[in-house]
C-alpha cells in the first residue's frame, strides 16, 4: 500500500507539470493568467474536498477497508 501510494504520488507530481506546461504554451497574456489561476483554484478545492467528500461517499455506502 505504501509502495502503490508513493508510485501515485510521483505520477501526479509528473502530470501537474504536463498541465501547467501546456497552459503555458496554449495561453498568452492576461488569459494565461487565468488558465494558471483556475488551475490553481481547481487543485486547491479538489484538495480541500477531497478527503471529506470521499469519506462521506465511503461512510454512506458503508465500504470497509480490509
């Protein structure tokens, strides 16, 4: 588990900077600014909602780990 967990973790830590690299090269000026920020907005609700949504959705269908 530890091991799947690392692998996930370097794998996004490669794809976030795919995402920021193309909105680099897709976007100029004022709507790169934009393209950046939502992104950045994006990642920060997705983490902030992640954790309490998810385990809502595990505590309401009543899944156990192991």
């Amino acid at each position: 588990m530890i091991t799947t967990r690392l692998v996930q973790g370097a794998a996004a830590g490669l794809v976030d900077v795919q995402v920021i690299g193309t909105l680099q090269d897709t976007f100029r000026g004022q709507d790169r600014g934009r393209a950046l920020g939502l992104c950045a907005v994006t990642a920060g609700v997705a983490t902030a909602l992640g954790s309490p949504l998810g385990g809502a959705l595990v505590a309401g269908l009543g899944l156990q780990l192991g």
